[in-house]
C-alpha cells in the first residue's frame, strides 16, 4: 500500500498503530492511518489510488452507494476504509497536532518495503494518542512513552 | 451504536438528536444504522435547507423509499413551480456510508474521568509505569534492535500470520499484505 501511494505521489505522513510499529511497538496492526494534504492535486491522487483498490468504508454492508472521488473528501475528509490491498484510514487533521504540514514537520523518512515515507516522530505521536480520549489510545500510552524514554537513554549511551 | 456514535454519523452532535426526537414525538430513537441513514437526511434537510425538523423528516420519508442509487430526487417544488429541490440520494447515501463507518470504527469508548494533568503524569518514570501497566520491557528493548524496516516487515509476517488463523467475511477481496 505504501509503494502504491509513493508510486502515485500521494503526499502523506503515516500516523497510528503502523507508525508506533516503526518506532518499535510490540502491537499488532492491520491498517494503515495517514494524514494527507488537503490540497486538490493531492487529493485527487489519493482518490485515484484509493478507487483502483475498489475502497469501500469498513464494516458498512455492501450494497450501498460510494463514490471514491475527490468530492467525497470534501464531505468526509476523514474515512475508514477497507480496499483490496488492504485497510486504511485517511485523516485530514491529526488530533492535538493539526494538519498534514504541522505532522510532516513532526516526522522522521524511514525507508520500508523499498519504500521512503514519512512516519510521525515518536513524542508527536505520543501528543495525538493522548489527545484523542479514546481508550484504546489511552492504553497504548505506556508502551510508547517507555518506548521514548528507553530510545532517549540509548542515544545517550 | 452509541448516541454518541450515532451523532456523529449523522453530522449533529447529540443534542441536537435529543431535541430532533423530541419534535419528531419519539420518545427513543434506536441508534441503528437504518435510523441513522433516517436522520441523517432529516439533520441535511434542516440545517442546509433551513426546513423544520417535522417538514424535513416527511421529505427524508418519502426519499428514502427509493432506490439508494437514485441520483434525481424530486423532494419539494416551490408554489410557483420556479424552484424544485433535488436530492442526489447516492450522493447522500455515499456520504452517510462513510460517516458511518468512522463513526463505528472511531467513536469508541472514552477514557473515563478527567485526564491525569501533564505533571501529576510525568512524575513517574515512563518504564516503571509501562511495566507496573504489563508492557514487556524486553520485547520493546528487541524491537528497539531492529532498524525499522526490520520492524515494519515483521509487523506485515503477523498480521499475515493472523488474518490465515481468524478468516473474516469480508465484501472484498481479502487485502494482500505489505
């Protein structure tokens, strides 16, 4: 999925479970969270990808109507999806952090699946679990703050 | 569904479904998916087109009897036949699908009470309290070995490993991995 979206120029930061797995998560996590630009070339890109991986809102019986187009972000900017390729989440806006361009700045590149993405750094990521309120986050909360803090004594070693 | 979810599927918060109920004479709405593609063309009607909440679930009861792929719905014409209101009911069903669908997947419980504020937190060392909370120190002391490539390719092995051992229905194909 990741290929997909560099090879199509999407422009996106990887936030969520996949980027706690980057920075040394333990959790199992099945989809991809990312924040996009909002902006149109950007987002009729991500439409693109998103319609050719037939991308369907996760858990919604089938049968109903769904336009994957660039019109639909405007109504729903933030969506769960399950495609063909895989599951994702695109947000606009990253809680307690704010858009594409505030989560970019708050990144690190790592290269994976021959790829390079940008991944939200481990202290941002740490801010936006926390902001959510969402217990779920609430409970990944230890994990990564330990995880911080023993990436912090590494690098002073 | 939550209320909470429910709202949030329908693009209102939850007040404004209490006082839509109550105008609507139901003494409880079912926070169902059906109930809430319902009210969720009862809050468009009402808050875009600025038509009561009664005239507006009337509108939204007679569009719902067609097909959900309807593009042309005639809900309203003016007196003097010079304006017609149209609902493209696709549009709205797409919309409504994937407003559902984060509500479902997003809306989850809330973490109880208030937030522990940012010092009273901080005054404990971050591992002691992962560890007093179950983290298994030494799988994220492995984990921090790895470059993260490594990690990430490891994460995609599992969950691969997982989707062969918990086979879900799914309305697509099931996803590949990496």
């Amino acid at each position: 999925m990741l290929g997909g979206l560099v090879s199509a120029e999407v422009r996106f930061v990887v936030v969520g479970g996949l980027a706690g797995a980057a920075h040394g998560s333990g959790r199992l996590t099945d989809d991809l969270d990312l924040c996009y630009d909002v902006t149109g070339d950007n987002v009729e890109r991500l439409s693109a990808v998103l319609a050719a991986w037939d991308a369907y809102p996760r858990g919604i019986d089938p049968g109903l109507p769904f336009f994957m187009d660039a019109r639909q972000f405007r109504t729903t900017p933030v969506m769960t999806l399950a495609t063909r390729e895989g599951y994702i989440d695109v947000l606009d806006i990253i809680t307690g952090i704010g858009g594409y361009h505030e989560a970019l700045a708050q990144s690190v590149e790592f290269t994976a699946f021959d790829t390079a993405f940008a991944v939200l750094d481990l202290p941002a990521l740490i801010v936006a679990k926390r902001a959510t309120g969402r217990r779920k986050d609430a409970d990944h909360l230890p994990e990564l703050e330990a995880l911080l803090a023993l990436t912090r004594a590494n690098s002073k070693e | 569904m939550t209320r909470a979810q429910f709202a949030q599927s329908v693009d209102a918060d939850e007040k404004w479904v209490e006082n839509a109920a109550a105008a609507l004479n139901l003494p409880q709405v079912g926070y169902t998916r059906k109930e809430a593609y319902r009210f969720g063309l009862i809050r468009l009607l009402s808050r875009d087109f600025a038509i009561p909440v009664t005239r507006a679930a009337i509108l939204a009861d007679s569009a719902l009897l067609e097909l959900p792929s309807e593009r042309e719905v005639r809900l309203k014409s003016a007196d003097n036949g010079n304006a017609i209101l149209v609902l493209d009911l696709a549009r709205y069903s797409s919309t409504l699908a994937a407003r559902l669908s984060v509500a479902l997947h997003q809306g989850g419980p809330r973490r109880p009470g208030r937030p522990a504020s940012a010092d009273r937190y901080r005054e404990r060392d971050p591992i002691i309290r992962a560890a007093d909370y179950g983290v298994d120190l030494t799988l994220l002391r492995e984990e921090l070995r790895l470059r993260p490539a490594e990690r990430l390719a490891r994460l995609d092995a599992n969950v691969a490993f997982l989707r062969v051992l918990r086979p879900v229905h799914r309305s697509i194909p099931a996803p590949k991995t990496s």
